[in-house]
C-alpha cells in the first residue's frame, strides 16, 4: 500500500526555537496533504490542509504564523512550528491523498516535546 | 456540540467476546464514513469504511444509519490483538477533511 513517511519521528527543542517537521508521500504523487495534531488522551485535530503549489488552509484556531507549512512537490509538505513554547508539545500527524489514492493515508507521527 | 461523537469507554472485555461501538455525527451533510484503528503512540490505520447497506470484513461488522445519523462498529470473537482505540471518522464534503470522533478504548484481556 501506498507510505507516508514523517521525519524526524521524535524531537525535543528548548522553548523559543523553530521546528521542521517533513512529511512525504514515497510512492505516490500526494496533491493535497492534511497535518493534523493530537494531545494525549485527545483525537486528532485537523490543523490545515496543505496543497501543492498553494497557500495552505489552516482551521479555525489554529495560528498560521506559528504553524507554517510549505508544499513545494507532490511528495513533500513541511510543518514549522514557529517560536515552540511548552503548550505546543504534542503528536503531530501528517496524511497524504493523492489522486490515484481510494484512502488517506497517514504518516508514523513527530512527537515533540518543548522543554 | 461536537461534530463526532463516541463514548470513550474503556470496553474491558474477555477474548472471544462480541463488542459493539456507537458514533453519532451532527452534520447531516457528511459523505463518507470510516473506523480507523489508533495504538498507543502510533498512526492512525484504516479498519474500514461504512457504507449505507452496511459491511463486513471477517470478524468485523460496521453499520450506517443516514436517517439516525448514527455508525456502528461490531467486533466478534474479540482477540488480545483487537485491544486499541477505534476512531470514528466522518468526510464532510468533498475536500477529503477528515472529522475525527474522540476514540473509544478497548481492552481485551486474556
């Protein structure tokens, strides 16, 4: 079946740096790719979806200059969590669906922890 | 009112038991619907979708009641394996957004 990679899989940053989060799409061509975030014992929440060539569409709530996202290819987005501050701490998820693709599929998840 | 709605359990269960979950979904506009199966610290994975005449895959049974605007999920002959949280999952429109239910745990013990 078709893989959503994300990378780095775990990340520990001190509070007031940037992270980059990558997700890409390894065999297929992913036109639109979604992140989303979970916090323990909590679902998934969308935080936007991320098109190929085009601004992102981030959810209500959800900072777009704190969150920045750039898909610049049809196999790679990237989450940057702008100034990480403790309350960001969370399961970041990306998934990918791709044209050809009959299901979303998602990545392995970026644990990030801001100390 | 939350969009997706499950009972977050947990269902502590024997093997070979038979469990059932409930979702219920506010928008009656939703297209598509789906379970998703999450472990501790993993990925969601697709369990399967639910269609209106209802489906089955081996031991698993999921139902769609439009009119109710309710989804069911039947698991027979439970398995240690089967312990995880299943997610209810609604497709409003046609932008492939997915609405995720809360979870509900399941615990199946030996």
């Amino acid at each position: 079946g078709a893989v959503v990679s994300q990378h780095p899989s775990w990340v520990i940053c001190k509070s007031g740096t940037s992270v980059k989060i990558e997700c890409r799409s390894l065999d297929f061509q992913a036109t639109t790719m979604f992140w989303y975030r979970q916090f323990p014992k909590q679902s998934l929440m969308l935080m936007a979806t991320s098109n190929e060539g085009s601004k992102a569409t981030y959810e209500q709530g959800v900072e777009k200059d704190k969150f920045l996202i750039n898909h610049a290819s049809l196999t790679l987005s990237t989450l940057t969590v702008t100034s990480a501050h403790p309350e960001d701490s969370s399961f970041y998820i990306c998934s990918a669906w791709g044209s050809a693709a009959y299901e979303q599929y998602f990545g392995p998840g970026t644990r990030l922890t801001v100390t | 009112r939350k969009e997706v709605e499950q009972d977050p359990g947990p269902f502590n269960v024997p093997e070979g038991a038979t469990v059932a979950f409930n979702c219920t979904y506010s928008n009656s506009a939703s297209q598509s619907f789906f379970w998703y199966r999450q472990d501790c610290r993993k990925e969601p994975k697709l369990l399967m979708s639910v269609y209106s005449s209802g489906n089955e895959d081996g031991r698993f049974t999921a139902q769609l009641n439009r009119a109710s605007q309710y989804i069911s999920l039947l698991i027979r002959d439970s398995k240690l394996s089967d312990s995880a949280t299943y997610l209810c999952v609604v497709n409003m429109d046609s932008s492939y957004k997915l609405i995720f239910g809360s979870g509900t745990r399941l615990l199946v013990r030996p």
